[in-house]
C-alpha cells in the first residue's frame, strides 16, 4: 500500500512547525519517558504500561522494519527546529479492507499546542496524494475528547461506538470509529486553497499552525542519530 517514496529513510514529511521523519534507536529514551507516562499509554491500544525499557528498541526496529516493507509508515513527531528531539509519533497502517488507519499520541509537555492536529493533518494529506485511497478510518476511546477533536478538526466524521480489543490495556473497551472520505478531504482542501483563514492569535507565542504541506521529495539529509540495524 505504502509506495517507494516512503520506504526509505531519507523520507520527511514538512508541516509549518513540525518535521514528521522515521524513527531512529536515537529516539529510545524519548519514547520510553514521554510514551512511558500513564496518560499517553492508557489511550492507546499498544502502548504498554509500564513500558518495559527492553521493549523499545524491538519498537523501533519494526517500525522501521515496516516503514520498509511498506506495511505501514511509522512516523517521529519531532520540532522543525529540533528535528532529533521526539516529541510523539503518527503511523497508518494497512487494513485488509484497504482503507488504512492512523493513530498518533504526543508527549504531555507538548499536549494543546495544536502539533497532533498539525502532524494528523501532514500526513492525511501524504497519504491522500500519494496513495489512491477511498479514505482514511481511525478511532478513539470514547473517554478521549482531545482524541476526538483531533479527528473532527481534521475532517472525520464519526461512524458510531463499538467495542475495541485493546491488547496493551486488557480487553474490550468502547471506542468510537471515524472516517474521512477522499471528496470530504478534497473539499476542505480546495477550501483552505481558496485563502480563507482564521485570523492569527495575538495571544500565541508561536506561529499558529497552517495547512501542511503535502509530502516532501526524499531528500538526502545528514543523519545524525544512531545507525539502525534496520
Ligand atoms: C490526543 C492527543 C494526541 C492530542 O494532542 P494535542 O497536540 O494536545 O492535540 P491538539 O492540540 O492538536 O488538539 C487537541 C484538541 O482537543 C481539545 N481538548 C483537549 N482536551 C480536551 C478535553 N478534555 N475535552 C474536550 N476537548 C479537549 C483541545 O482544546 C484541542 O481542540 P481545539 O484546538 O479546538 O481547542 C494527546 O492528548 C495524546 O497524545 N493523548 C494520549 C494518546 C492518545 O490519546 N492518542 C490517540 C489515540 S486514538
């Protein structure tokens, strides 16, 4: 499912203040303290806690394993400023229906600053324009609003409640599954093309996130984490 493109490490994905790259062995003690936390883990259907501190770097070596396979795109969430410092991560995965699915967190001390959105938004649209895709599905716990805010201002609509096994937690849980539709993400594309835009928020003390942009060409960029085996 997942072209040549993204199979290589040299990918990127650009959003105005994010860099959405592979995962590196670089990145362990990030995941294991920011993913480690009860807050972020608990959300999630395979995070987890505690997080053994043997478990990440066989994470990281499927992830990128897959990334090169194309079986999936596991994606770092890190600052465009710092792009060696992890602060959450994105992926989609394959489906046997062949509509994939995403799922995302973010450390607690970069929570409400818009990079879920931002980072949810870079890579819809990745996988929208290099894939053809009828749509995209994802779901949340439905005791997760900040989950579900991050689909809705991304274009999802929701498809009612069900119960999810949640390996990582134990069992079934109620979850609510969402969707958004190749024409509904094209719509609100060639919207935000037309120039309309919120007015910037004086109160904000970084520039305010904007539409991303689309996937980046691979560029050949000096790595500065540890090699990976993968
Ligand atoms: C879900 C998560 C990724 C959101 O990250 P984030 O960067 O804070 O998200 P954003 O800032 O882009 O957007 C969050 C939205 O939720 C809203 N929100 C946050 N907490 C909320 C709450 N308790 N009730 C209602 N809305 C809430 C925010 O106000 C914001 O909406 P707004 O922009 O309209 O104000 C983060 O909380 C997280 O990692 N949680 C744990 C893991 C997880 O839930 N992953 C998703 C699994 S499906």
């Amino acid at each position: 499912m997942f072209p040549e493109l993204t199979r290589d490490d040299v990918f990127r994905l650009e959003t105005r203040r994010l860099w959405l790259r592979w995962p590196r062995m670089g990145d362990a003690n990030a995941i294991l303290r920011l993913a480690g936390e009860k807050a972020v883990a608990e959300m999630t259907a395979s995070i987890p806690h505690p997080y053994p501190t043997q478990a990440v770097e066989p994470f990281i070596f499927g992830a990128r394993k897959g990334n090169t396979l194309g079986e999936h795109l596991v994606l770092a969430i890190t600052p465009r400023s710092k792009p060696n410092e992890l602060i959450g991560m994105v992926s989609a995965h394959k489906q046997a229906t062949g509509v994939p699915f995403i799922g995302y967190w973010l450390g607690t001390p970069h929570w409400g600053k818009g990079y879920a959105t931002e980072a949810v938004q870079g890579l819809i649209d990745s996988l929208f324009s290099l894939i053809d895709l009828p749509a995209i599905e994802a779901d949340t716990r439905v005791i997760n609003p900040a989950s579900r805010r991050v689909l809705e201002k991304s274009g999802f609509r929701s498809e009612g409640s069900f119960l999810k096994s949640l390996p990582a937690r134990g069992g079934l849980f109620p979850c609510e599954q969402f969707r958004l539709d190749r024409s509904t993400w094209a719509a609100l594309k060639s919207w935000s093309a037309s120039g309309w835009a919120h007015a910037p928020d004086p109160e904000a003390d970084e520039e305010p996130a904007r539409a991303p942009t689309l996937a980046m060409p691979p560029r050949r960029q000096q790595e500065q984490g540890e090699p990976c085996p993968a």
